[in-house]
C-alpha cells in the first residue's frame, strides 16, 4: 500500500511539480498514511522535505 502511494507522489512530482497544490496534498496524506501504519521512521523524513514548498499555504 504504501509504495503504490509513493508511485503516484511520484507520478504527480513528475507532471504537476513539487510545489503544485495537488502535490503537496498528495504528499500530505501519504506521510500520515504511513504514520497511521505504524512507519513512523519514514513519515518525518517525508515531512521536512515537503515543508519549504507548503510554508507559504500556511
């Protein structure tokens, strides 16, 4: 499950871009899928790296 939901982050980087809305969402709601799971070790990594492009929905 979570690697299908890492494929279409990654589908979604790829052509809407990092930064895009829909991207950022997506990312969103995979980190706290995986958190949900129990990963908690990935969910942070994950996170920080998609902080500076959310920063200015905040």
């Amino acid at each position: 499950m979570a690697a299908l939901g890492l494929a279409g982050l990654a589908v979604r980087t790829r052509v809407l871009g990092p930064e895009h809305p829909d991207t950022l969402t997506t990312r969103f709601h995979w980190v706290r899928a995986i958190g949900e799971m129990g990963h908690y070790a990935e969910a942070p990594t994950t996170l920080i790296r998609s902080s500076p492009a959310m920063s200015w929905r905040a």
